[in-house]
C-alpha cells in the first residue's frame, strides 16, 4: 500500500525525536556543562542530540591535532629564551605554499653563519597547517599547535607572525603533546648517552694507545 | 612504470600497424607510441577488437625541451587488469591530435580540458571549447613556459625564503592590476566578454517550427542556467539546460568557478608537497586522494609500504568511503527536498569518524596522512578500539537504520525510480566510474578489477544493480557502506603489529625519471594520478584524472527527456565534488 514505507521511515524519525527526550532524562539536567556527559555524547555509544554547546563546552583536543606551527625554546636561568632553532632551513625548505621566511644569523667577526634564526617568519594566511615542517624538523624546534581561536582583526598587520609571536616554551609543548614530548626526550637522551659512550670509547682506545 | 599489457597484445598491435606503432622505449616509459594520423584506426581496434573498450584517463604533456606535445591515453578492458597506455606525439607550435570523441564518448571533457590547459587541438571535436577556464582566457596555462599572475620561480622551495628570508606578502609585490598581462592591443575599458554565446550554440539546433515536430501548439524552447549559485549543485557549479516545456532537451555543465589550476601547483611543488595538496581535491575523502597520490608515486619509485601501514591506509580508505557514501546519500535526499534531516542523520556518523581521523592524522578533513612507503604516524592509543567500536557495533545499526528509513519510502523511490537512466554500454562509453558504474550493472570495482595494497586478500563483493538509475546509484551506495564495515571488520580484526614505514622518512624523495599511472577506487570512482619525472625533485607532469568531472560526461545523456526537476536528483545521484571537478 501506498504510504506504508513512508510510515515507517517517520517512526525512525519519532524514534530520534523520543530518544533526545530520553537521553536528556537520562542525564536528568547535568547533559551540558558536564565533560562525563560530553564525553559520552561524542562516543560511539552517543544518543540524542549530539551538539556541543561551544565555545562553554569544548571538546577535547587530541594530541595529534595540529594547527599553525609554533617554535620551541628552553628556558633557561634567569628567563633566558634558549631557542632550538638552529635555522636550517629545512622547515623552509619542505613547506608546500612556502609560508616560512628564515633569516639566519652570521657571526658579525667571521661572518661564517651561527646556528640560531635572527628573525622567523609565518604568514599563517598561507600557511595550509599541513604539519610538514614539524614533521622533518631534525631538531624538534618546530611543532605544530592547539590553539585554534586565531581570528583577529586586522589581516594585514597582525597575520604575519614573527619569531616572538611564535615562540613557546617546551613546558607548553610537553603539556599539549605528553606523548611525543616523552618519545622524543626519550630517543634524544638515548642519542646523547650513544655519543657519550662513543666518545668515552674512543678516549679509552686512545689513552691505551699512548700506553702502548 | 605503469604495467605493460600482456604480450599477445603486443605482438598483434605492432604487427597489425607497421611502422605506426611503436613501443615506447624511453626510459622508464612504458606503452606505446602511434603516428596521429593513425590514432582513430588504433583506437577502434582496441576497442572493437581486443576489448579495451573504456578509455580512463586522457591528457596532455608539454615535453617543451624536445618541442612535443604528448597525449596519452590510458584504456581499460572491462574484464580488469592494467590499463593499456598509448601516446601520440605531435609538434609543440602546432598540436593538432585527432579527436577519439566518436569512438570513445568519454574523451568529450578531458580533450576540453587538454585543449584548454595545454592548448592541444582535437580535430573533430564536437565542442572544443574552454572547460575550466573561462571564455576569452589568454593562453593555455598548463604548458611549461606559461607563468602564471604570481610566478615567483620555476620549482620549489623557493631561493629567496631562506638563509636571507625577508618576509613580505605576495599581494604587496604584485599588487591588482599589475600582476594581468594583457594581449598588445588589448584594453580592459572597451572589452566586453564574448558571452555565452558558444556556449548556448553547442546546446543542439533548436526546432524550425511547431509543425515539424508534429505539434499543433506552438510552443517555444527556452534556455535556463541552473547554477552557479544554486543549493542544489553542491557548490559553484552551472548547469545550462534547454527546455521544451519541463522536458530537457539538452543540458551542459559549465564549470571551473573553483579552478586553481592545481596540475600547474603541483608541477612547481616537490613531490613530498603535492601530499597536502592533494587533500583539497575531494575534500570529503581527503585520505583516498593520499592513497592514490601515494600509490601512483610508490610505483615510480619501486617501493612498497610495510604491513600495517597497508592495513592502516585500508582501514582509512574504507572509512572514509563510509563518510563519503553517508554524506551523497545524505545530500541526495537534500536534493529530493527531505531537507537536512537525513543528512544530518549520516553526518551525526561522519563525526564519529572524523573524530579518528583527527586523533589519528591531526586533522579532520585535510588528513595528509599518507607518505611515500607508509603512512606519517602510527595509530594514538585508543583509535583502534574507537575504530572497532564503530564497525562492531555502531555503524551496522546505523546503516540499517538508514536503510530503513530512506529505501522504501514511497516519495524516494517516486522521485528516483527510472530517472536518470544510464544503460550499461553508455555508462562504459562515457567512461562512467564508481558507483554510477556499477548501478548500471557493470561490475566494475578497482579493488578487484586492478587490485592494489592488500585489497586482493580481502573478502568482500563488488555490488552492482541492473537498472542505471537514482534509485539504483543509491541503493548500490548503501550496499556499498555494508561491503566497507565487511572489509573493515577484517582488517580491525588482522591488522598486524610493526612497522609503518619503509626506509627512513625524507623530506626530499629521490624518484628516478619515468612516468607511473596510479589509481585507486575513490568513493566516486577511479581516482588516477598520471605522473611523469625527469628525475628532479619536482614532477614534470602531475595529471589527476577526477572521477567527478569525468561522471559528469554522462550527464546530459541522463537528463534527457526528463523533467528539469529531476537534473537535481540526478546531479546528486552523481555525487559531485566540486573541489576535484575544477581542480
């Protein structure tokens, strides 16, 4: 009969319409504003209305989320700014709509380049926040970040960042990202005790030679 | 190295044209080589007589050292296997190549689009005009010294970015106005746009009078532009319809409102580059527009990706097959007038998916996840079980439920049952793909017919429907969405521990000189990445051959005679993305 698959295309209709009401006894007031609810209302087991009340409700950004590069610096004494910059260039070099500008610093006797960015560059207007550069960067120095609520005012003067802008400690990289900040500490420290046995190696061969 | 064709096929093919057949014996380079002047006799052989009856993919290469133009065609036999390549070459200065349009329907836009982005002539060619650039565009931008408004350097990485970065924004350096060349005698003030008037001519005849066509009212025919601005299309895209009354008498689409001339940005990248490039194609499925650029340059470079990255890159595949077959049903019922509730019903499920994507490649939609020989990142702790929750239990009532609550509802299946008919010898002759294929019952599925990465291990069944309409391109999406939680509940269950890379990741890939054809089955259909490398870090050719630009071919032949209301369901049968159409 005509209509019958109509009906029941409605009662899956209704059956969503009920379900939000149960979901929101369920919850029995405490549906928003409450991560445990918002938690399970993104999973799969998520019923009823799906919507995230944001910006008062936020959703949890995963680890791997990225967004605009940032750079790293270790602090040290005194608020002293240690970049791990080295300016390589490699970041430069791999970044598809090449937003990144670099300018590397010459030691002002020699004039022979010194391993640290006198000034750095993003146009985030281009930057496409493909995770490129923080991906091939050697030294761990640039990384990708979670702060997304980047709308300003004015496109022209502010869209350029510069190195001040885009630097951040590594207290706040190893709080966005745990997991890599571990990993990478980890094979560094490894990579350091291997250089320390090696040159620690060769010492003893060589202090044996002179015995010899 | 795109794979050669079975031996048999050889010998006859150079047996039977002496002296106009070639192998081709560049490096690198495989197929053959035949003089234009035979390039319609060869075509009919092979599809008449050795049954390479649909042509996938055409295009052009500007080898401007050697002063050729290039086309290559790739055909493929309906039984499956490779693809067979043959190429013609002619002079750079006057490129005119024979147009197979009469012997493969298919070729229609991508000769337009050869013709237009390299400036290669189709003698023959119903229709030669633009397709993605606009009427009264100078010159043909795909061609190697073409330079476009804000050219900076051949190849990237450009020099100026480092050691001495100076920053400054490319809109200062060549602000508007003085970045256009214009022709010699050209001024802007007195040039008026040469209209549609091509555009409407290549629109067939209109009728004499009323009386030849045995009607005793007079009626007129009328033009209508559907389109760009148009919630239906799904983005910016034309559709200029005759009308004789409601009935279409014939349709074409315009395109080309998002074109960004991505062959030409990919051609100045390196090949790592092209990677998040490749995500604003079909930006619903950015990760199998990754699988098959990477696919297409693993096979130049003769490498292959561990176990669990094939079986992570699977995994991704098929679920973002879900997202994309969830989200044209969706917008289908959209079209049909069920405004949003069902698409928001499949794109409730899309964010759950989304959510891996995010966890898993660090961003929702523009993935860039695939490398060259693996992928960028092992799967987070947790994305598996998420994963396994969804294709175990979530997704399959979810499906069913949509299968429920949309295939027999009597206002569906009014609006699509027997509109929009493809019958299956068209459907191969427009060089249909995907689900449009298959729902005129042509079993046609790339992870059977050619298989790639681990689909020949595992177990699932190309779907096909008999009739070639809306309804059927439907229903083979939902059975399609059934094979993909089947394909995904294996791979959950095997996917092995290890490593997911090959060799060690660079930034700077080493792809010998020679070209590759790599293809995968995008949810809309064949997604081919023709490429050609002279050995540098940069492609030389960088040709994607877009499902939903070339199902459109077919079009005008499913429209006709149907009413103008139905091109919106049919155009949504399709299933477009505008962002791969126009590149």
């Amino acid at each position: 009969m005509y209509g019958i698959g109509l009906l029941r295309g409605l009662a899956v209709t209704l059956k969503h319409f009920v379900g939000t009401y149960l979901d929101d006894l369920r919850w029995f007031g405490k549906r928003y504003y409450n991560p445990k609810a918002l938690a399970v209302r993104q999973s799969a087991k998520a019923r009823g209305v799906f919507t995230v009340q944001y910006p008062e409700e936020r959703l949890p950004i995963p680890e791997e989320f990225r967004f605009i590069p940032f750079l790293l610096y270790e602090e040290g004494e005194g608020g002293a700014k240690i970049d791990r910059c080295t300016s390589c260039g490699i970041c430069a070099k791999v970044c598809p709509p090449q937003c990144i500008w670099i300018q590397r610093s010459n030691d002002p006797v020699t004039g022979r380049p010194v391993p640290e960015p006198v000034e750095f560059y993003i146009d985030v207007d281009i930057c496409m926040n493909c995770g490129l550069c923080a991906e091939y960067c050697p030294f761990d120095a640039i990384k990708m970040d979670h702060d997304f609520e980047l709308a300003t005012f004015d496109r022209f003067s502010e869209h350029i960042f510069n190195k001040e802008k885009l630097s951040k400690p590594v207290s706040y990289y190893a709080s966005i990202r745990p997991r890599n900040y571990e990993r990478e500490e980890a094979a560094s420290a490894a990579k350091e005790a291997a250089k320390a046995a090696r040159s620690s190696e060769s010492g003893a061969a060589k202090a044996a030679e002179a015995q010899a | 190295m795109t794979e050669t064709a079975a031996p048999a096929v050889v010998d006859t093919l150079e047996e039977r044209f002496p002296g106009v057949v070639r192998r081709d014996v560049r490096a690198g380079f495989s197929g053959y080589v035949v003089d234009a002047g035979h390039l319609r006799e060869l075509a009919l052989h092979l599809r008449d007589d050795l049954g390479y009856s649909y042509l996938t993919s055409l295009t052009g290469v500007d080898y401007l050292p050697d002063s050729k133009m290039e086309v290559v065609y790739h055909a493929c036999s309906m039984t499956g296997g490779a693809p067979l390549v043959f190429k013609t070459q002619v002079p750079r200065d006057s490129a005119v190549v024979p147009s197979l349009v009469s012997v493969f329907p298919g070729a229609d836009f991508q000769e337009r689009e050869a013709w237009d982005l390299l400036g290669i002539r189709f003698a023959g060619h119903p229709n030669l005009r633009r397709i993605l650039m606009w009427e009264g565009f100078e010159g043909h931008p795909l061609r190697k010294d073409y330079r476009e408004p804000f050219f900076e350097e051949e190849a990237k990485p450009y020099k100026n970015r480092w050691p001495e970065g100076h920053v400054y924004r490319i809109e200062d350096k060549t602000p508007f106005f003085k970045n256009v060349q214009y022709p010699p005698d050209f001024t802007p003030e007195g040039w008026a746009p040469a209209g549609d008037a091509g555009l409407y001519a290549g629109l067939g005849e209109l009728p004499a009078s009323p009386e030849e066509m045995g009607q005793t009212l007079r009626t007129d025919q009328m033009v209508v532009n559907l389109g760009p601005q148009h919630p239906s299309t799904h983005g910016v895209f034309r559709m200029v319809i005759t009308l004789e009354g409601e009935t279409i008498v014939d349709l074409q689409p315009v395109m080309g409102y998002l074109h960004r001339n991505h062959e030409k940005i990919g051609e100045r990248n390196t090949f790592l580059m092209n990677m998040p490039y490749t995500d604003r194609l079909d930006y619903i499925c950015s990760m199998h527009n990754n699988f098959g650029y990477a696919v297409a340059v693993e096979k130049l470079m003769g490498i292959r990706p561990p176990e669990r990255a094939e079986y992570i890159r699977v995994m991704m595949a098929e679920l973002t097959r879900i997202v994309s077959h969830l989200w044209s049903i969706g917008f289908l019922l959209n079209d049909l007038g069920a405004y949003f509730t069902p698409a928001l019903y499949a794109i409730n499920e899309r964010e759950l998916i989304l959510d891996v994507f995010e966890a898993t490649a660090g961003s929702r939609m523009m993935c860039n996840y695939f490398r060259f020989g693996g992928v960028a990142r092992d799967l987070p702790p947790g994305a598996l079980e998420r994963v396994k929750e969804l294709v175990l239990e979530r997704l399959p009532r979810s499906i069913d439920e949509m299968d429920r609550y949309l295939t027999g509802n009597d206002i569906v299946r009014a609006r699509c049952v027997g509109v929009g008919v493809l019958p299956p010898d068209k459907a191969v002759a427009f060089s249909a793909a995907g689900p449009v294929l298959r729902a005129s019952g042509v079993p046609y599925d790339l992870r059977r017919a050619d298989p790639y990465s681990i689909y020949d291990r595992l177990d699932f069944d190309v779907v096909t429907r008999p009739n070639g309409d809306v309804y059927d391109r439907y229903l083979v999406r939902v059975e399609e969405l059934r094979q993909s939680l089947r394909i995904l509940q294996q791979v959950v269950r095997d996917i092995p521990e290890g490593e997911i890379q090959t060799g060690k990741a660079q930034y700077q890939v080493r792809v010998p000189a020679g070209e590759a054809y790599g293809r995968v089955e995008n949810p809309k259909g064949e997604l081919g990445f023709y490429l050609v490398s002279n050995g540098k870090p940069n492609p030389w050719r960088y040709h994607i051959r877009a499902p939903s630009f070339i199902n459109l071919t077919a079009m005008a032949e499913m429209c006709r005679g149907h009413k103008v209301a139905d091109v919106v369901a049919i155009l949504g049968s399709i299933d477009i993305v505008l962002g791969e159409t126009d590149r």
